[in-house]
C-alpha cells in the first residue's frame, strides 16, 4: 500500500498551507462521489434484491465516514504547537489512520457475517434486476477514477493519511467488480453469488482495515522511517560543510513528518560558536530536502588519527 506510494516521493519538501488545501480539496471530491454512489446504490440494491450492491454501498458508505474524518484531521494536524503538545499535532494523521482501519475491521465484519447468512439460505434468494448491474458498472468506473485522482494528489503532497483514504478507494472499485461478476452470476441461473460477491467484498474491507489499524499503531509507538528514508537523510549530513562524521542516527514518525536524534562528529579545535553554526547548517539542509519536523543533534569531539609509523 503506502510504502510502494511513498517510495516514489521526492526529497523536496511540501508547504503546509498548500497539503492542506490539495487534501480539504481531493476530499471533498471524495465526499461527493461517494454520497452519490451509497444513496444510488443501497436504493437499487435494495429495489433490485442485489445483497452484493447492497455491501458495496455500506462500502462506499465507510468511505465517506472517512473522507469526514480526513477533513477533521486535516486541519486539527495543523495547530500550532502548545504546552502540552510542544512537538505539534501531527500525530492526529497517524491516529486518524488507526480509527479508519479500526471502520473498515468493523465494517468488514458485519458485511462479512450478513453475506454467510445469506449464503446459508440460498434457496431463497431471488432472481436480481438487471439495474444492479448497471449501477456496479457505474461504481467501478467512478472509483477507479477518484481512485487514481487522489493517489495523484496524495504522491504530490505526500500524504501517508491521504495515500490510506486513495487505497480506499480502490478497494472499493475492486469491491464494485466483484459484486458485477456476482450479479452477472445471479442473472445467469446462480442466484448464490450475489452473497458470495458480498462475503467477498466483506473480505478485501477486513484486509484493508486490518493493514491501515496496523500501520499506523506501529507509527504511534514510534515507528522509525523507512531505511532509504533514513539513509538519505545520513547523507544530506554528512555533506553539511564541517560535520565530519554521524552515528546514533534515530528517527521516528510524526504524522508524514519525522523527528531525527543523531550525534554529529564536530571538529574538537573549533570554539563552540563554530561547531554550534555547523549543526544550524546542517540542520537547514536537512529540512529542506527532507520531511523533517525537528532534528535534535549531540556533538561529539573530532581528531584526526595520526598516521601510523610501519617500522623497517
């Protein structure tokens, strides 16, 4: 999921004002496709006997939850920081990305048991309209654009929450194809794959939330950045003028931003004016080429070895 997205980041980093404006904006095109979709579907579900249309419109229904809680999260990740929160609120995204995989787990689950009900009365499941296949069609092609729509946005702000709520999307695309082929199977003489359509798509929403819950409640407990992350970061210091080493490099999440600790090897003759504009420098070029929210860097004395004397 987001791993594969975030890999395609660049280094340059993103003005807030202009995150939050792409995300309140690709979200509320989120929120109106998917208003739309819940209402046509869940009504043509239910006028047309289909419980696989039906699950993919409480399906949709979860997605536009989550498009309110992206708008929530949106501009609370935002305040400034206070006194009991000195590092900011950018963990709001991350805690956000923890209650939509918790939605989905919910959601999955009741879809998943209503579909096994059904199915273990197939006898009585009647013969679906040819609307329901129609409307499916329609929610196939909606979501698989809004799909790619905010992943772009997504990749461009770089937004782990935004990616999450993309990938959401897309599930419900491929929710939306399954419950087509369930329906075609219905309209062909085999009325139980309309359910089994269902406990499908109850499925891939139970992998889902289970994947977004999991991530994010390992940035919550201070999950480190990913090693090419941390590795370029490494770099960018180590070609800072007069850090002539680093170690102890640690990082840990916040939001889509990372909190850095390292020790940085400062030439020992300097006064510590000049080692302390060092660290600034360095600093600045690390937050202007990476995500960064703070860097909290430890000093340590550097000598050059004295060559070694080889005896004749």
């Amino acid at each position: 999921m987001s791993k594969r997205d975030v890999a395609q980041w660049d280094d340059d980093a993103v003005d807030p004002e202009a995150k939050a404006r792409a995300a309140s904006r690709s979200t509320w095109v989120s929120v109106a496709v998917n208003t739309c979709l819940s209402a046509l579907q869940v009504l043509v579900g239910l006028l047309s006997g289909s419980a696989g249309l039906i699950a993919d419109g409480v399906h949709s229904l979860s997605d536009l939850v989550a498009d309110f809680l992206v708008l929530f999260v949106s501009a609370h990740s935002r305040s400034d920081p206070d006194e009991r929160h000195p590092y900011g609120h950018h963990r709001f995204e991350n805690a956000a990305s923890l209650a939509l995989g918790m939605l989905l787990l919910i959601v999955g689950a009741g879809m998943v048991w209503t579909a096994a009900v059904k199915i273990g009365h197939h006898t009585a499941i009647p013969r679906v309209e040819m609307s329901a296949l129609y409307v499916a069609g329609a929610a196939l092609v909606s979501k698989e654009l809004l799909f790619r729509y905010m992943l772009g946005v997504a990749q461009r702000v770089r937004s782990a929450m935004l990616v999450a709520n993309a990938w959401h999307a897309r599930s419900d695309a491929a929710s939306s194809l399954v419950v087509g082929v369930g329906i075609v199977g219905n309209l062909a003489g085999y009325p139980f794959l309309d359910p089994v359509a269902a406990l499908v798509v109850g499925c891939m929403v139970l992998k889902m939330g289970w994947s977004f819950g999991w991530e994010a409640l390992h940035d919550l407990m201070d999950q480190a950045a990913d090693d090419e992350q941390v590795e370029a970061i490494r770099v960018t210091l180590l070609a800072a003028p007069g850090v002539r080493g680093c170690h102890n490099l640690r990082t840990r999440k916040m939001g889509d931003l990372v909190a850095i600790d390292v020790h940085l090897d400062i030439d020992a003759e300097l006064t510590v004016e000049a080692a302390h504009d060092i660290v600034h420098r360095a600093e600045d070029a690390v937050r202007a080429q990476h995500p960064v929210l703070s860097l909290m860097a430890h000093i340590d004395p550097w000598r050059p070895q004295a060559p070694s004397i080889q005896k004749s």
